[in-house]
C-alpha cells in the first residue's frame, strides 16, 4: 500500500481514515521500541518543531531531553487498531532540544552508513528470519512456560497448533506493508519462524523493531504468549535472528554465482566480517542467556563461512531466480537492529577497503580443528567491544560506555542469582 508522503497529504489521509491517534515510535539504546501518542492535531508542530520527550533510562542518560520528528515516509496503520478511529504510526528521527541532530540516533546513523556504501559505488538490502516461541497462559491470561504444541521442524496441524496465529501474524505483517515471504513450525515445540523480503537496510530495521510487536499482540489476542528468549529450553533449537545481505555493484552481485566465482570484493566484505565480529557480537547477541545458545544444534560456535548447510556463521546463498547473499546466522531477536545492521555493513565494508582475503581455514566445510570462536560469554563480550577501536570508530563513545555498562549489570546480577535459568526467565522470557 502507498501512503502520502508531504504534510498536507498526510493531513488529508489521517481525516479521510478516520485517524485518531498518531504514535511516535523510535527505539532505545537496546532496540526496544518506544512511542508517545499525538493526537492528529500535533502533526504540525511535530514535523516542524518536534515532540519533546524525557529521555532518561532510555538513551544516554546525560541526554534527559531530546525531540521526535516523524519521518513521513514511514507512516503505517496498525490493523490491529479499531477501523472507527484508527491509529497511524511513524518512526521518528531524534534531536537536541536546539534543533541540531542528535548523534546517539540510531536510526540516522545507519541510514548515513547507507550512504556511505552508495557513494562508494555499492548497493546493498538486507532481509531477517527470527524465530520466537509460542506459549499457553493461563486462567488470567498469563504467560505459563508450556508450549503451545509439540510440534516439529515443518508440522502441519494437528501437530501445529501455531498455524492460524501464524497465519494472522502474517496477514497483518504484509497488511502494513512489512513484506513477509515465508513462514513455518521450527523445530522446537511451539516455536515458529517468519522470513521477510530484502529491503533496504533503514526499512528492514525498522520492519524487525516492529515484528516483535505485532507478534506478541497478535499472540495476545489468541490467548497466547510470545517469547523472542533465545534460549528458553536447555534442551530445544533456541531462537535466532538469521540476517540476509545482499551487495551489488554496477547491478551484479559481488558474491558471485558460487563461492568459486565470487568477487574479490565479496571474498573481503565476508572475511571483513568475520574479521570483526567478536568486537560486535556484545550489539548482535546482548543478553546472558543469548550464549547458551551458541553451538548446540544448528547455532553457529565457530566464526566460519561455507556454502554448504553446515552451520557457519556465515552462509553463501545461491537459489535459481535470485541475486547471490550470504546469511549472518549468529544473532537473535533481542539484538538493536540498527545497531546491528549498522555493525555488519561497516565491516563488511572495512574487509573491502582493506583487502582483506577469505581464506580456506575459514571453510566450515574443511572441518578443522582450529577456527576461532564467538565469544562465550556477554562478559567476555563486553570486554572485546570496549577494547575494539573497530566498534569506537563506528558507535559514539557515550553510546558504548551506556550499553556496556548496562550489560555488565545482567552478568553482575546473573552471577549473583542462586537460580540461573530462573534469572533468565525472569529478565528474558
């Protein structure tokens, strides 16, 4: 669906649909979404001025006010909302009370990274795959920790029990223009997947930062509860966050038709990549329980590559009828986006710039002894990105000293816990 893009057709769309509220959505430091309600009268002062917000706990926290703008071209209904005053949605640029751009944006900052990589003559789209798990509640709709099924790796109904959620979640998806492909039973019990198409890097974050929302609603009006936990069950597929990329340049894509025929170029970006990723897998995979996920069943341990379905950390894709990508196969669902996106591009980026080579020792498929490893723990995580001058010359310094500090609090009290698994639950599930 096309919607206006200029103020006055905005205007004329929100009195046309019977617009009654507008939210001003943006995310916080961890990719949690966030919003304040105006009512359609604000617009104006909105789009001009910007919406001032208290900012504390959110972002930076020595930044307490900050003012939304919303970026027009962005503007979604919410299905889920009432047809007789409906509610719009708009993802919103951030800025200092004094109208200069605020540099903790992340949104902006990708979106400039973006243009980066297009002045250098490279087009890029990036497309997700997340998993979540579904669960019963109870009497006073409350989450239980009980799978809505047994289901199993591709079931159909009556072992999926997930089917017609599922199917609601999808319908609503590409109802606001989201754009899912495809969608199926995981392998774990109740745990479903949904892929969603190649966009540009900007729309497929902001189109991740609002799935988890539109999956945990429409699991509540089943009387179900959604949980994106990366590994709720020690003995379960946990729940990934499968990112696709695609590079192309003078319209080819630079990873070839084959690993046997991919560009110098696409050889550096993955190897730039693979390069960097412990310095970043603290953005990627940002909770405790996210490394109990690593290495068991078909989580990537290893920082490898292959072509072949062998569980590397990165996955060369080749299908009939489609441009070439690679799949980044470490992160999960509780991950910020744009951060996130904005990580894998730079150093794919930095690979390219420097030459970098993608070797054989780096071959899943040469089943050495000898790769290195993500990192196993968020504290060693915290460590490597506050040590990184690759993470330092993409994310500000206040931005990383923040989201260190605040990740250092949940090992802090993960160690302090006398349960683990039942610490997990309580701040993840």
């Amino acid at each position: 669906m096309l919607f206006p893009k200029t103020e006055t057709d905005i205007l004329d769309f929100i009195e046309e649909n019977d617009v009654k509220f507008i939210r001003m959505t943006f995310c916080d430091t961890f990719g949690n979404m966030r919003n304040i309600a105006i009512m359609p009268r604000e617009l104006h002062r909105a789009v001009t001025v910007g919406i001032p917000f208290n900012a504390t706990g959110l972002l930076e926290a020595s930044h307490q006010n900050l003012l939304l703008k919303p970026d027009t071209s962005t503007l979604l209904i919410l299905p889920w909302r009432p047809q007789s005053g409906r509610v719009v949605r708009f993802f919103c640029t951030l800025y200092h009370m004094d109208g200069t751009p605020y540099e903790g944006d992340q949104r902006r900052n990708l979106r400039e990274t973006m243009k980066s990589i297009q002045a250098q003559g490279y087009q890029c789209e990036m497309g997700t795959c997340c998993e979540f798990y579904l669960f019963e509640t109870d009497m006073e709709g409350n989450p239980t920790r009980i799978p809505c099924d047994r289901g199993g790796y591709l079931d159909v109904a009556p072992l999926d029990q997930c089917e017609n959620t599922r199917r609601e979640i999808c319908l609503s998806l590409d109802e606001m223009g989201l754009n899912p492909t495809t969608s199926c039973h995981k392998h774990g019990p109740g745990q479903n997947e949904i892929d969603f198409v190649c966009s540009n890097p900007l729309t497929a974050a902001d189109n991740m930062a609002h799935y988890k929302t539109v999956v945990k609603t429409i699991a509540t009006q089943n009387g179900l509860y959604a949980s994106f936990m990366p590994k709720p069950f020690p003995d379960c597929s946990g729940s990934a966050l499968k990112i696709t990329i695609s590079v192309k340049k003078d319209g080819q894509s630079i990873f070839g038709t084959s690993h046997e025929t991919m560009t110098p170029e696409g050889s550096a970006f993955i190897a730039g990549i693979l390069n960097r990723v412990r310095d970043f897998t603290i953005f990627s995979n940002p909770t405790v329980n996210s490394y109990e996920r690593f290495g068991l069943r078909a989580a990537p341990k290893s920082i490898t590559w292959s072509e072949e379905n062998c569980i590397p950390l990165i996955q060369l894709l080749y299908a009939p009828g489609r441009d070439a990508s690679i799949e980044f196969r470490s992160a999960d669902a509780y991950c910020n986006p744009y951060i996130t996106f904005q990580m894998l591009l730079s150093a794919g980026m930095a690979g390219i710039q420097h030459h970098e080579v993608l070797t054989d020792t780096m071959n899943a498929a040469s089943n050495s002894d000898a790769f290195k490893t993500l990192p196993h723990s968020l504290q060693e995580s915290i460590t490597l990105a506050q040590n990184s001058s690759f993470v330092r010359s993409i994310l500000p310094e206040v931005l990383i000293r923040d989201f260190s500090d605040a990740m250092q609090k949940d090992v802090e009290a993960y160690q302090a816990a006398q349960d683990s698994q039942e610490f997990c639950f309580e701040r993840y599930f």
